[in-house]
C-alpha cells in the first residue's frame, strides 16, 4: 500500500494531467453530438471485433461436437434413404432406432493405408458397438470398404483399394453390373470388370452399388467411368473409375449393418 502512495506522489503531476486531459475529452464527447458519434462507433467496431473474435474461438472449439452432430444426422437420413423401401410408415422419423433393413453406425479412421495392395483401414468402433464381419463401410460420397475382423474396441476394414475386395456394381442409368477390383496401380481409379458388352458405356457415366450383395443397399456412389475397352474375348468390358472418395484424406465414415445379413448368408452355405 505504501509502495502505491508512493507511486502516485511522485507522479502526481502526470496522474493530474491525465484526469484532467481524461476529463476534457469526456466533456468534448458529450457536447458534441458528432464527436459522440464517433466515439460510440469507435467502440461498438472494437467490442465487436473482440465479440467477433471470442465466437470463432469458441466456435472452432465447438468442431468435435458439432461433427458429432452432423455423422448423427447423416446416419438418420442415409437410414432413411435405404430403408425407404421397407419403411411401412413414412410419418416415421427416428430412423436410426427403426427396425428396418438396415441400421447405420458411425465411426472414425484411425489409421489409413492406401499405397500397398492389400489395404487395411483401422477404425474405433468393434464388437462391443455391435460392429461385425462383412458391414459396409462408406463415406457421404462413397463406397469404402467391408469389415474384415472386429475386436472389443476396433475394426479392420478391407478397403476398396485391396487387390482382393470385390463389390458389386453397376451402370446408374442401366442394370448392367459387373465386379468392382483394383489392379493394384492408383489410389484414385479402380477397374469395374464382367460388365456385358452390349451395355451402353459411355465416359462419365456414375457408378454405384448395385443391391445384388447382402452388404451394401442398392445406388451408393463410387465413382465415374475415365475409360473403358473390351477384354481379350471382347465379350466383357474392362472399364477405369474414377473413385468419388479421396482415399488419401479420410476421417468420419458411415457402417452399414444388414440385419438380415445371416439369415441370407446361412441360407446361401446350405445350398
């Protein structure tokens, strides 16, 4: 305390100045209607840029939650869309919870490969979040991969850039399937084979899913036609796709659970 008298005698002189000079411009802002302007616009454009500031930090601290959020209501329209046709009552809109055909999980990568033949994509969710062998996995633009093994925690996933993953697909516009592979070559294009010749192929054309496996519903994108050419028979085409997902920059995926899955499988083994 005394340190402070101390301060404020030995500047007396400054300290009276400023009051005095503080004081002034109080009663020139008051007095004059253009200078009072000018002072609460002066103010409102310095709280505000704190406001402004202090709202993106909180809402950049926010990203997590409101992520959370969006995959949540991801998984309540993709539920919607593939149970669209097994949905009895169309006023029905917690679609996650609904017993229909298929159930959607959310999940998130936690390690990716995309640079070796046989690629594995490791996830957070396993056995524990009822994740199990043979759910799809997809991206909002597009097909992923299957899971291959599960444990309490974690899943493995066989990527769609696995020279041993095959998933049917097909022309958008046509019923035409074929196999969906990869040679091994680019992280970006995989190679859409067995696709009859009289398909009406033409480049640009989507490919998608195509609803003839237990795994994933009919019509999710995987990618566009780059190009195509005949097989040695020329009786089959052999066409490039050009993948919707960047498989070097993933994070939030989608699983998709058929719950007739095996009941369909165990009928298939019996024959």
């Amino acid at each position: 305390m005394q340190q402070i008298i101390n301060f404020i005698i030995r500047n007396k002189t400054f300290l009276l100045f400023l009051l005095l000079f503080f004081i002034s411009i109080v009663f020139t802002i008051q007095s004059h209607s253009y200078h009072k302007s000018k002072f609460i616009n002066s103010a409102n454009f310095l709280t505000g840029g704190i406001y402004n500031s202090v709202n993106n930090i909180s809402e950049y601290l926010s990203l997590k939650s409101q992520n959370q959020i969006l995959s949540e209501e991801n998984n309540r329209l993709k539920s919607l869309l593939f149970n669209s046709e097994n949905t009895i009552d169309s006023t029905y809109t917690d679609s996650i919870t609904y017993n229909g055909l298929y159930k959607i999980y959310t999940a998130k990568i936690i390690k990716n490969s995309y640079s070796v033949a046989d690629n594995i994509l490791l996830i957070n969710k396993g056995t524990k979040d009822s994740i199990k062998e043979d759910f799809g996995v997809i991206t909002s633009k597009g097909v992923l991969g299957i899971i291959d093994n599960s444990s309490n925690n974690y899943s493995t996933v066989i990527s769609i850039l696995n020279t041993t993953s095959n998933i049917s697909a097909q022309l958008k516009n046509t019923n035409h399937f074929g196999s969906l592979t990869w040679n091994g070559d680019s992280p970006n294009i995989v190679q859409l084979t067995d696709v009859e010749k009289i398909a009406p192929v033409k480049e640009g054309d989507t490919i998608v899913t195509s609803g003839l496996s237990s795994i994933f519903p009919k019509d999710i994108h995987i990618g566009v036609v780059k190009d195509f050419k005949l097989d040695i028979a020329e009786n089959y085409y052999e066409i490039n796709v050009v993948l919707f997902n960047d498989m070097t920059n993933l994070e939030h995926v989608h699983i998709i659970e058929n719950r007739d899955i095996e009941e369909i499988t165990n009928l298939l083994n019996s024959n």
